[in-house]
C-alpha cells in the first residue's frame, strides 16, 4: 500500500471497530480470548490430541450467532483453560473443555427455529365484513 494512503486506511479501520455494537464487541472479545488460550496450548502440549478438535470447535463457534448465554459458556471454558497446568495432566482437562464446546456448538447448529410467524391472521369476527 503506498505510503500516502496509510492515514487514511488506518482511519477507516478505527472508524469501523468503533462502529461495532457492544454485542458483537463482546463477542469478538471472547472469542479471541477463547482463540489466545488455545494457542498457548498448542505451544505448551504440541501434537496433543484434542487440541485439533478444540480448535475446530472454536471456528465453528465464531460462525454461529451466539447469545450472551453461549458467550458466557465459552468465557467459564476458557478461564479454565487458561488456568490448565502443563504436562500430560492437562490432556485430560483438554479434551472435557474440546467435548464441552463440541456440545454448545450442535446445541446452537441444530437448535429448532422459531415458528415462523404468519403473514396475515383470519379473525373469526365478521365486522369488517
């Protein structure tokens, strides 16, 4: 990008984080958060099984819309991570937390949706008639 467009892009940019609601700033917080912990994970246990999976998970999870409910699951899940000692003993720990968010995601990918509401009601009164 040239040099002299730089400002402009940069502003453009704040513009735009600025205009996020608090929902989807919240969310986007979370989310990240939830995303750090996993990657220090993946440092501290290489090739560990169930990281793949909690990886997954987590993306999926970013595509879904999610409700303060499921935000605040995912919140309690990652402090826990977060807080997960290193070595093997942890592996255990992953892998509830990667079971957990597999859970919350087909709970939110298979929920039923809402009735659909009708267009137009037929009233049994015949006034208008």
């Amino acid at each position: 990008m040239p040099r002299k467009l730089l400002r402009a892009v940069e502003a453009i940019v704040r513009n735009a984080s600025s205009a996020l609601s608090d929902d989807a700033r919240l969310r986007s917080s979370v989310l990240s958060r939830a995303q750090a912990a996993v990657t220090r994970l993946n440092r501290l246990h290489q090739n560990a099984t169930g990281l793949e999976g909690l990886n997954q998970a987590l993306r999926e999870l970013a595509n879904l819309q999610l409700g303060s409910s499921e935000l605040e699951a995912i919140r309690r899940i990652t402090d826990r991570l977060m807080k997960l000692p290193t070595g093997p003993n942890a592996l255990p720990m992953v892998q509830s937390a990667s079971k957990q968010l597999r859970e919350l995601r087909n709970r939110i990918a298979h929920a039923l949706p809402e009735a659909p509401r009708p267009a137009y009601a037929l009233d049994e009164e015949e006034d208008d008639a």
